[in-house]
C-alpha cells in the first residue's frame, strides 16, 4: 500500500511517501524543512512561535503532496520538543487544519522506530542504534530479526545543548569543555549496560548524515553515498577542528552542510564524539534508512489520511 509518514522534530519536519509490500520499502518523494521548533525550549518551556508557523507552512505542503500522491496511510508524529513544551496544543491546533491529527510519541517508542528503520535489510548481532535528534538522543540494543535487548531516551541533543551550554558563537573551549562533561555524565548514569555488548553502531537522522556529507563534499544530498558509510573517531575530530573554529555565518558556507542546520552542528558532533568515547568505539556506520522507514513499516493497515 502507499503510505506517508511525518515526523516533526526539534530541529527538522520531514515527509516520506513509499509502496510498502510485505516489508519492502520503496521510496516515492522525500521532503525536509529545517523548522527548529525546539529553540530555545529549555529556557521558556514552550514550542518556538516562529517553529510552529514553519512547522505548520511546512505540514500544509506535505499535505497536498499526500493527496496528491493519492496516500491510503498516514501518520504524523512529533517527538523530543513536542514532548517537552507546554504548548504543544497550539501545533496540534494548526495542523488540524490540513487535515493531519498530531501524535506526540515517546522516547520509547521513537528509539524502537529508529532501530526498525535504522536495521532495515541488514542483520546482525549486537546492534547499536543511536539516534541523535536536536532536543533527544535515543539508543537501542538489539539483534535481528526484531530482538531489542536494551532501549533508553536520554535529553541530550543538539539544539537543546547548543541552547543551554553553548552561548557564545563560536562556542569557548570552556563552554565546550562543559557541555562535553554534562553529556558524558549523563551517559555514564543511563547507559552502563551496554559496556561490552555493542559490536557495531549505527548513527541515524541529519546529524550522523551530516557528517558524511561534510566530510565528502557532498552536495546536492544523495543517499546513495551516505547509506551505509562509516565515520571515524579521527574523522568526528577532523570535523568538530572545522566546526567550533568559525561562527554560525562561516559554517553556513561548508559544502555539506545545511546552512540552517550551522548553528547546532557543533553540539551534534560532540554528541557523537562523546558516544563513540563511552562505548569505546573507534567508528560508526551510517544509515539512511531511519524513523521515517520505521513509521512507514510499522504503520498500522487501518491508518487513515
């Protein structure tokens, strides 16, 4: 059947429309609108005004393209920031308008979508899927076929960290130095029972893609090149030199990189670098295949549009 799936994050809104026929995914249109819906969160409590007006332009087209494309199934989530804020009602009231009913998931739930769509087509024991959006990280631990052993949301991410830690632009070796304590600290208290479990980890969503672009010049975006590469621990270090040296306006010019998405890629890179040094791994695999898919392939038959 032809089903869409809407996932609207603290940082990105993003649209995939695909055939899904016993299992197999095959992509029809992709949109993203970087929206950052989440900005300044972690100060005011609520969803950014100016977010939500983007959200909901942003939502609007992704509507007409689903009735274009003649949809039989449709889900739209919202996850880290929609969860948070307090007014989350004022995004669902706007798009009510267009026709899409809003659906708040939890971290849970995100992390076990990611692993669906992080593993989709590959198998393997002790898989690691990470998840780093802009207001959360996820992480599950699973083998395959389907057997998740380990699944846990911690409130590190990109645009929450850059918000709270992060002031100065570029950011100071001490405001680094802290936000990389902070996150360290947080993953010591969350995840101690991975030590020694994970054999490989895949990084999924804009972040961990970014990475790969950047690093290969890549531009226009093709997922192609970016499925399945691997990013190195001297590879996070090469990158983050580039990133925290220069400010927002400068970063904005990297051939790779969404200018919208310059001002929280430093945050983002010292996520990952901070999960590669707890677990211990000297590099990551990337895929392109993440929340999106697994919406889509675990998208309940009687789902309307």
């Amino acid at each position: 059947m032809k089903c869409a799936a809407i996932d609207i994050g603290t940082v990105t809104t993003r649209l995939l429309i695909a055939e899904v026929t016993d299992g197999r995914v095959t992509e029809l249109l992709r949109r993203i609108e970087i929206t950052h819906l989440g900005a300044d969160l972690g100060m005011t409590g609520q969803l950014d005004a100016g977010g939500i007006e983007r959200v909901a332009a942003a939502c609007a087209q992704f509507r007409s393209l689903v009735d274009e494309q003649h949809v039989e199934a449709c889900r739209c989530v919202a996850t880290s920031a929609a969860r948070d804020a307090d007014n989350t009602d004022e995004l669902a009231e706007k798009l009510a308008r267009p026709n899409l009913q809003l659906e708040v998931i939890s971290g849970e739930e995100e992390a076990q979508l990611s692993f669906a769509g992080a593993t989709y087509g590959r198998c393997g024991k002790g898989l690691l899927v990470v998840d780093p959006g802009g207001g959360s990280t996820e992480f599950v631990l699973g083998d395959l076929p389907g057997q998740v052993q380990f699944s846990r949301s911690l409130q590190i991410g990109s645009q929450r960290m850059t918000d709270a830690m992060l002031g100065s632009d570029p950011p100071t070796r001490v405001e680094l130095a802290y936000c990389s304590a902070v996150v360290r600290d947080l993953l010591t208290s969350a995840l101690s029972e991975l030590h020694g479990q994970v054999r490989e980890m895949i990084a999924v969503a804009g972040t961990a893609t970014t990475m790969v672009t950047v690093r290969d010049g890549i531009d226009p975006y093709d997922a192609t090149r970016v499925q399945g590469a691997c990013v190195t621990r001297s590879d996070l270090q090469a990158l983050m030199r580039r990133f925290r040296l220069i400010p927002t306006s400068e970063r904005e010019a990297i051939r790779g990189l969404e200018p919208q998405r310059a001002s929280v890629i430093v945050a983002g890179t010292l996520i990952l670098q901070e999960i590669l040094d707890y677990l211990g791994l000297e590099q990551f695999c990337v895929s392109d295949t993440d929340l999106l898919y697994g919406i889509l392939l675990k998208l309940p038959v009687q789902a309307g549009v």
